[in-house]
C-alpha cells in the first residue's frame, strides 16, 4: 500500500527577552529530535503484527531472518529446498526473495515467482515396495505392481533408477487425476521426484508418509525460465523458528531490549527524472521502535486488514545525544 509519511520530527521554541515585539533572529532553539516514518504494510500477517510490537513477544512464533546461499542455476532446474522450510509452513513465503547474480557482474537481480521460479513440494522415490504409501493434501496413494488411477495406486516397476522414475511418473498421474486425485493440487515428475504445485499459494501441500523409500521436502525453489547455468542464486526470508504448529499465534507486549530497535528503517522513493545519477530520494530514520497505530477494522481476511506502523527514531547514547547524532537523515540523488 501506500501513504508512507514522513516527519524530521523536530520541535523547538523562541526565547523572547522582556520588550520584545516578536519573534528574533538567531533566538530560536531546538528542543526535540523526534523523527517518525508511517508505513502502510502490504500484509497483514503473524511476523508483521509480531515486529509492529515494541518488545513484543510470540507463544508460537519466533521470526527469523535468513540469507540462504541456492547454488549456481543448474541447482535450481531440479528444485532447492529452504533449509527451514517445512510442511508446516515456517518459512514465511510472504517475505521470501530470491535472487540471481551474473558471475561477472556485481548487483543481483530479483526474480519473480512463478515467472522466474515457482514454489512447490516434492515426494522423492527410492526403489520403493508395494506396501509403500504417501498421502498427499488427505488422499493417500499406494505402491502396487499395476497402476490404477481410479484406486489412487501408483506402479513400483521395481528397484533401480528406472524403477524409480516410473513411480515417480505413476505417482504424478495419481495425484493430478482430476477425478480421484488430490484437489487443486498438480503434480509433475522429473528423475524419480515428485514436484507438486500448491491448492493454497503460499502454504506447503500436508504430504506425510511413514516409509523410509519416501523423501519429502517442502518449501522448494523450482527454477522456470530465466536463470542461467553459471547464475549465482541466493533467497532471503524469515522463517517461524519454533513452528509449533497452533492454531492461533499470541502475541503479547513486553519489556524493552535493546535488540528490539532496528538499526534504521529507509524509504527510497524513484525520481521520475531518470537522467540523474542516482534518480532517487532517500528518507532514513535510525535505531528505531515501533509505535503501531489501531488496526482498521473490520477485517474479514488478513489481506483487507489495514496495519500502519510508526516507526520512531531514537538517539543512541554512545554515539552522542546532541543535534551532530540527529537519527535522522535525508539523501538527495541528484548532481
């Protein structure tokens, strides 16, 4: 959304001797430093009501930041799990970006879900047995020596790679049969793995199985078009560190840290002349609380709930406490 505003947040009041008549020239004194920076958030979900907090603390959730190294783009052509991604959820895929950076050059490149790359969940098979069985968004589908879609069974043509990939072709066809397979979810195969797609964006498909010659991995990054085989490919995201899985996320108030002020909270904003060297003005306030505003209600789904945030900039003691440490700064990209 947007609506940000800004504020120097400064304040200040004029000395006026007895005898004076107005206001007078160089008598004018700042009092107060208090810059603040209203933001709009485009989600309204558990990290950003729990980060809109000051000191505030989560029976269910613990959001942590992540830079997660992919590989190079022949890595991604068959999928690259989050290392915390789980079939609960605990990547906040909401906050994921993925990047790609040319090998000769030096500024990544974002990519764009499901144009650049897509986000699914995988079934892995490995010389499987007809007593196997997967259960895939709450239908469950078992190894047999004959493929029946109308029974959700899946052929196991034997061990060895081959065998494999002919599950794994079988156990797709299962799963995206629009009569008896798993609603609203897709499936492909690809060198005995299983790739399927989501019934709900954003949130892993429940797959669980009990057999050892099933591998699952959730949250995986699947490349699409667009990234070369020698890219560099790296994702940032939070992730929910204890995921326990509640039907509701608690957050509560709490004492203030010193590990709950941001170092500074920036708003780029892109001039509309581009001939500029830098075309942008920058807007920055420094070690920062927040201060939320009421949520707007009502709010029948999380994504029509309005959530503003006042973010308010604080002097930090061991740098100084007078106007040369002001927590604010403004950058104007212009020659």
């Amino acid at each position: 959304m947007g609506g940000t505003e800004f504020s120097w947040g400064l304040e200040s009041f004029d000395i006026q001797p007895d005898g004076s008549l107005g206001l007078i020239k160089n008598h004018r004194v700042v009092n107060s430093c208090k810059p603040t920076m209203k933001v709009n958030l485009f989600e309204f979900t558990a990290n950003n009501m729990l980060y809109s907090v000051p000191g505030g603390n989560s029976a269910d959730q613990t959001p942590l930041f992540v830079d997660q190294y992919l590989g190079v783009g022949t890595s991604t052509v068959n999928g690259v799990g989050l290392t915390y991604g789980t079939v609960g959820g605990a990547v906040d895929e909401s906050s994921l970006a993925v990047w790609k950076t040319v090998v000769s050059g030096l500024v990544p490149t974002k990519l764009t879900l499901d144009t650049h790359y897509a986000m699914v969940d995988t079934i892995t098979l490995l010389s499987g047995t007809t007593s196997d069985a997967v259960v895939v968004g709450g239908t469950t589908y078992t190894a047999g020596t004959t493929e029946s879609l109308s029974t959700n069974q899946f052929i196991v043509a034997g061990a060895g790679t081959t065998g494999d990939y002919a599950a794994a072709t079988s156990l797709a066809a299962c799963i995206t049969n629009a009569t008896y397979g798993t609603t609203d979810v897709d499936a492909s195969s690809s060198a005995g793995v299983v790739y399927c797609t989501r019934a709900t964006a954003g949130t892993p498909t429940v797959i669980t199985t009990a057999d050892t010659t099933i591998t699952l991995d959730f949250q995986v990054v699947l490349e699409i078009t667009g990234i070369a085989d020698t890219d560099i490919v790296s994702a940032q995201y939070v992730y929910d560190s204890t995921d326990s899985g509640d039907a509701y996320t608690v957050i509560t108030p709490g004492n203030i840290l010193d590990g709950d002020y941001w170092t500074n909270v920036t708003l780029v904003c892109e001039l509309s002349n581009q001939s500029y060297t830098n075309p942008y003005i920058v807007y920055q306030i420094k070690n920062c609380l927040p201060a939320p505003d009421p949520v707007t209600i009502p709010g029948e789904f999380p994504g029509t709930t309005v959530m503003s945030v006042l973010y308010e900039g604080t002097f930090d003691p061991a740098d100084g406490l007078t106007m040369d440490y002001a927590p604010v700064e403004a950058w104007i990209g212009i020659s």
